[in-house]
C-alpha cells in the first residue's frame, strides 16, 4: 500500500488503469516521499506506442479516486 496524504492506495488498481491503455506495454506504481516528508505517486509507463502524460492522467481521472491519480508519469 502507498500513502498518499494519509490515505492508502493500492497500486495494482493504479497498475491495472493504467495497463487498460493500448500503447501502455507495462506500468508500475512507486510512492515517492517529497522533501518535507508528504507522500505521493509515480507512475513509471513502458510504452507500445504514443501516448502522452496529460492523456494518460485523464485517463486515471475519469476510472479513480482524484487521490489516487499518480502525480508524475516517466
């Protein structure tokens, strides 16, 4: 589970979104710890094909919990 403001989010829903996007090869979710100790996502995306953050972030939008959109995409 990762922390994300003191919720808990599990990361293979985030993986299995993610893993829905056709040019999505493989993904996986991290929590990053920003300086000054909050947590957060990342989600670090093998692609297949074109697909850029903005899209894939929309995409997350639209099936998950606003807390539980990763906050960067690599």
């Amino acid at each position: 589970m990762i922390n994300v403001g003191g919720r808990k989010v599990d990361p293979g829903e985030v993986t299995e979104v993610l893993r829905a996007v056709a040019a999505v090869r493989d993904v996986a979710v991290i929590e990053y710890t920003r300086p000054g100790g909050d947590g957060s996502m990342v989600a670090i995306v093998a692609r297949d094909g074109e697909v850029a953050a903005a899209e894939l972030r929309e995409h997350c939008r639209q099936r998950l919990s606003a807390f539980k959109v990763p906050e960067r995409f690599i």
